[in-house]
C-alpha cells in the first residue's frame, strides 16, 4: 500500500457522481421484468464485466411496482449493472459528453398497465488510467486479489489529481482501478445543476 500527500488543485474542479442514496424511503420500485432473456451466460447480471451493451434479443421492459419503492428519479442504480436514466438526462449527458454514454431505451408499464416515462439503461464506457497518483492523497491498494492488480480506495480525506493530457476533452469517465466510481469534472456539474435533476449527487473529490 502507498500513500502519497502532495497538494491537490482547487475545490470543486473533479467530482465523483452517483445515485443519492440519503434520506428516507425504499427506493425506486422498479424492476427488469424481462432481465433473463437478456442475460449472456454465466453473467448474473445484463452488463459484461468490459463495460456496454450485449446484444439482446429484445428492449429490456421495466415495470413499476409501487409496494417495492417509489417511481424512479431521473438517476437511479443499480439495475443490472446500469444507472436508470430518465429522458431528459440522458440528453443533457449526450450534449455534455457524447462519446462517454451508451444508452438502451426501455419500454416502461405502470401498475395500471399503461406506459411509463421514457426511461434509459446508462453506461458511462469511457474509462482512462487519469490519476495522477505521485500528486494525489489516496490509498493506493496493491494486490493480486483485483483484476488489474491493484485498487484505489476513496474513502476518508482524499484529495485527487488528474492527468489533463490523459483525460483530453472527456468530462465524465472511470478509472480501471476504481471499481464502478464514476468521475466527472465541473462541466458536468454545471450542466447538471440547471436542470433540477432528482437523484443526482456530487462527491467532491478536490477537496483542498
């Protein structure tokens, strides 16, 4: 394990970005009615472990049920693998950063059996060796337990610093050493913020 305690840029420029998961409540209620036929064996789950979209036999149809949680916000995860993303989003993600997504349209029943909103299965495809380890505060875990041979662990005082002639004009990507955290720089949340957007959280990852 190595830890590494340089200075980091200014707060706010990178941020980690996922479902909000605080407060009260069950969730969403929502569920991939037809999730096995999607499924490419021995997968237990519809995305590969490289990331994207398989092919599949058939729109993957979701169903709302209202004893299992509430209806979806525009950003909820996981299912399958994949954030849930509602219309809307999805085209404020495709302006921000066309070539970091991959979307799937659903088909989407309500309890009564009418149509739902337009929702999308989300993949952030992107993913960039960006970290610049010798510059960040991070735990840097060395072992031959994960994939790519080590592991970045993100809790606690972490400040992150990124390589700008790696990420290029990415806004949003993932790194091969942090598991599903997906990063996204301040341009993203800016054209994220505007929109009023539920279920969206930033966690700031430049800290100092």
């Amino acid at each position: 394990m190595q830890t590494n305690t340089q200075r980091v840029p200014k707060q706010g420029k990178f941020y980690i970005i996922d479902t909000d998961i605080r407060g009260e409540g069950l969730g969403h209620g929502v569920v991939i009615a037809n999730e096995d036929k999607l499924l490419s064996p021995p997968r237990l789950i519809i995305r590969p472990e490289s990331g994207g979209f398989p092919a599949m036999p058939e729109k993957p149809h979701l169903v709302y049920d209202p004893d299992a949680g509430d209806m979806p916000r525009d950003l909820e995860a996981s299912l399958s693998g994949y954030w849930l993303v509602s219309e809307p989003l999805k085209n404020v993600l495709e302006t921000v950063d066309p070539q970091g997504f991959a979307f799937v349209a659903c088909d989407f029943t309500l309890p009564d059996g009418t149509p739902g909103p337009q929702r999308f299965l989300c993949d952030v495809v992107r993913e960039l060796d960006a970290v610049d380890e010798e510059r960040s505060r991070l735990r840097v875990v060395v072992s031959d337990e994960y994939d790519n041979g080590k592991y970045y662990r993100l809790g606690g005082n972490v400040n992150l610093v990124f390589k700008s002639d790696v990420l290029d004009a990415a806004h949003v990507f993932r790194t091969p050493y942090s598991g599903d955290f997906v990063f996204c720089d301040w341009v993203t949340r800016n054209a994220l913020g505007g929109h009023g957007f539920t279920g969206i959280r930033f966690i700031d990852m430049t800290k100092d």
